[in-house]
C-alpha cells in the first residue's frame, strides 16, 4: 500500500478499457494493457525529479461533496454508476481519489474528490486513445450537465 491512502481506496475496482475496433486502436490497446501497472511508479518518478511539473487541481469544478453524505458512501454511488479508480492520471494537489468511467475506448468521464471534499470533473481522451492530446489536457469539456446527473444531490454544485 502507498503512504497516506486508506485501505477502500486501494480496494476500488481498477479502471478497465472499452476493447476497440480498429486494428490501431487494439495495438493501443494492447500496449496500455501492458503499461498501466507501471504507470504510477513512473509518474510519479518523474514529477519527483521534476522532469514533467504538475502542481495544482485541473479546471472544472463541480461543488463539494454534500456533508450529509462521506466521501467512502460518494465513492460507492460513483462506482455504481460505472467508475473505477483511474490510475492512468495525474495526482493533483491534495487529491484523495480519481475515478473514471470510460464511453468506449476514446473518450471518458473523468472524476477527482480532494481531501477538502471539492469535486472536479471533466470529459476527455482516453490516455489510451490519445496519450499527447491527453497529456496537454487537449479536448476536454465541462459537460456539467452530464456531471448533474450522476452525481445528482452527492454534489452541493459550485456557484
């Protein structure tokens, strides 16, 4: 277990791939399949030896997480919904947990809660389908909307 994550966090279902259909994006596929347990070690290596900076938390904030409710049950409500613990991401500051759920292989809804019960959300690339353009956050959306009904009254929304 890493240092400073609660034990259900490490339990939460791992994100998993929509199997594509063109031959390139099975080659992709394949290779993320290969490559996303060493991911995190390799991430994290390089933002600690600074060879890639990511301070901060992205764009896109939803709200905070309505006190009637913890952060454990919201978590269960989103992986009722279909999310799963992205590892395939940045760890933004203060960051608890990264929750993803995919909408087929190239595109996904991509979820963060912080340990100050903000959540913050966007739609974007799959890292799988387009690694550069998802690396410099190109192509991601609010889709507040859709954020609205899945989190439904988990999120008290940002004014």
């Amino acid at each position: 277990m890493r240092a400073g994550k609660e034990q259900w966090i490490e339990d939460l279902p791992r994100s998993r791939m929509i199997y594509p259909d063109t031959f390139l994006e099975k080659i992709r596929y394949w290779f993320w399949r290969f490559y996303t347990p060493f991911h995190p070690y390799l991430r994290d290596l390089s933002t600690t030896t600074r060879v890639i900076r990511h301070k901060g938390r992205q764009n896109f904030l939803l709200g905070k997480l309505n006190p009637a409710h913890s952060t454990r049950e919201f978590v269960s409500h989103l992986v009722n919904q279909g999310f799963a613990n992205h590892f395939v991401a940045w760890k933004d500051t203060d960051e608890l947990v990264s929750l993803r759920r995919p909408d087929g292989f190239r595109r996904q809804y991509h979820v963060r809660i912080f340990t100050d019960g903000e959540v913050r959300g966007h739609y974007e690339y799959t890292p799988e389908y387009k690694p550069i353009q998802h690396l410099f956050q190109t192509g991601f959306e609010e889709r507040t909307d859709d954020f609205k009904k899945m989190l439904q009254d988990w999120v008290v929304p940002a004014r």
